[in-house]
C-alpha cells in the first residue's frame, strides 16, 4: 500500500506515455515515506502484462517483480548486499555498497533485456556507496551501453558525487499531509484511539504507520522508548552513559530505530515550543524559554549527526552515543 505522492507517481507514469523516460531518476526524501515501494510500483508499471489498469499486480510480471525474481529487474538493498557479499571474506553485515557490487551491476546492465524492453535497477540508499564505487557508477552513467533504467534512491543526496547528481533526473518526495495516513487508517477497521495512537507515533511517516498497524507490539514499543528518552534527558550524566553502554550492545539496526524515535519526539516537542513561542505564550525575552528552544534545535542536530554516522559509518556505537549523551 503506498499512501500519498501522487504528484510524483503521475509523473512517472506521464514521463513513459510521452516518450520522455529518463535513463536514470534519484528518488530523494525522508526515510520510511513508500520511495522504495513506488520505485518498485513503477518497475511494475513498466512491465505489467495487463491492457487496462497498470500496474495490475496479478500478472506474471507484476508477481514476479514484487517478489524480485524478474529477470530484468534488480533491487539492490540491505538483503541483496547480504546475498552478494564476497563469500572469500570473513562474513560480517556492511553498510556500504562497494565498487566489485557496482562492476556486477555495471556487467548486468550492459546486458540486453531477456523479457521486458528495458532493464531496471533499483539502488537503495545509494549514499552508502563508496567513492570508488560511485566513480564506477558514474562511468555507467556516462557510457551507457545497455537499455537500462536506474533508480536511485536516497535520504542524503548531498553525499552523492555532483557528477552523478548533473546526469540524474531529481525527483523530490515529503512527508504526506497526516489527513492522508488519517484516512487510510479509518479504512482500517481499527478503533479512534489507536488511530490517534500511531497518527501521533508515526511522524507522518507512511511506512511507520502501516508498520503500527501490523504490529500491535511495535506501538507500544515506541510509547516504552519515548518514556525511556524522557527520563534519560533528565537524568545525571552518570546514569546517561551507562544509558549508553547497554545502548551500543544493541544491533546498529535497533540502535538507529531508537534514535529515531528520539529524533521524531524531540522535533514534535520543538514544534510545540515553537507554536507557543509564535503564539506569545512564552517571552521572547525570557532567557529560559529561548535556552530550551535553542538546546531542543541543538538536541536534534545531535540526534540526527549520530544516526547519520551510525548509519554510514564503522564509528564506534558506544563513542557515538556517548558524545551524544553529553549534549542531550
């Protein structure tokens, strides 16, 4: 299910009706709001079997691409870089995406299409590629030898060569207005308060709702982390890094779904500050009113420089969190 973007999806759509397909689109926005899904939907819409609404997800190629074994499609994420890691090396997750993985998918896309017209490969969070690896790419890009479509998709653009950035065609995408996840929940059959529940946990983040939705546990997961952030902020620093230590035995997967729930609820209550401030129910000249607003803006830089090094770098997690901890 993809909540909202339609704009950006009609684009798409239109872009292949009037001839005018790009060789390559960079999908770019937030985490967690459907990229990866309308990249794959448009994968579908390209090849769907069906003669009237496209994509129809019943066909053979409509299946087959949902569940990635289409032969001229690719989607290169987290499992595909765990499937295809160098197996003459010791076996350890990676975060990046390294230039023998783009050689493969550069021999791939120089390869004729075997069913479809076109091939299409898919790179989430293209920022983790190294620079060698985006060199290589960018050779892709410049030479192309094949009739192949990339995507890419992206929460940090600007970590993305320039040279890569002036041969793509940029495609913005933001958060849904909350009325849309608001209505796709009441079509849910699920009670007002749970909708009001994830309305306020989901961050106007689609995938997150939907991802409440599915899991009663996860929600009060949430509700148990946003509790464990509120005492942490008030708590000496002491018991912060110790906070930390058990923190960093965490997997850095859980370790960034925490911090983002951090960051999510220091944002809200930025925002409330901020409202109040606007609405002249906090002085502007009250020093500790603007101190609390400046360090909330500073405690959500730091939120967001942590899982940003976390999740691009090999930074120690307990020195990450630890730095974090003295400023929070």
């Amino acid at each position: 299910m993809i909540i909202g973007h339609q704009k950006q999806r009609q684009f798409l759509k239109n872009s292949f009706q009037l001839g005018r397909l790009s060789h390559a689109y960079l999908f770019c926005g937030p985490a967690n709001i459907g990229k990866k899904k309308i990249a794959v939907e448009f994968v579908k819409f390209l090849n769907c079997e069906s003669l009237s609404t496209k994509p129809c997800d019943n066909c053979v190629s409509c299946k087959n691409i949902e569940k990635g074994i289409y032969s001229d499609f690719i989607l290169l994420d987290q499992k595909y870089i765990d499937n295809n890691a160098d197996k003459d090396k010791p076996k350890r997750k990676t975060k990046e995406i390294g230039i023998d993985m783009m050689r493969n998918l550069e021999y791939c896309s120089n390869l004729s299409p075997s069913v479809s017209f076109i091939k299409s490969i898919v790179i989430d969070n293209v920022h983790l590629m190294t620079s060698e690896a985006q060199n290589c790419f960018l050779k892709t890009l410049e030479e192309p030898k094949g009739v192949t479509l990339f995507i890419l998709i992206t929460e940090h653009p600007e970590m993305i060569l320039s040279t890569i950035l002036s041969r793509v065609q940029k495609i913005k995408f933001f958060l849904p207005e909350e009325k849309e996840i608001e209505n796709y929940l009441k079509k849910q059959n699920i009670s007002d308060a749970k909708i009001k529940d994830i309305i306020n946990l989901c961050s106007r983040k689609p995938g997150l709702a939907i991802n409440f939705l599915e899991d009663a546990k996860r929600l009060e997961y949430i509700k148990e982390k946003i509790n464990e952030f509120n005492k942490i902020r008030n708590s000496n620093l002491n018991d912060k890094f110790e906070y930390a230590k058990q923190m960093s035995d965490y997997s850095n997967k859980k370790i960034n779904e925490i911090l983002d729930i951090w960051l999510s609820q220091t944002r809200k209550i930025l925002l409330q500050k901020n409202q109040t401030i606007n609405q002249n129910q906090c002085d502007k000249n009250d020093s500790s009113c603007v101190d609390s607003f400046k360090q909330l803006e500073k405690n959500v830089e730091n939120i967001f420089n942590t899982r940003f090094l976390l999740s691009s770098t090999n930074i120690s997690a307990r020195l990450a969190l630890e730095n974090l901890m003295l400023d929070l």
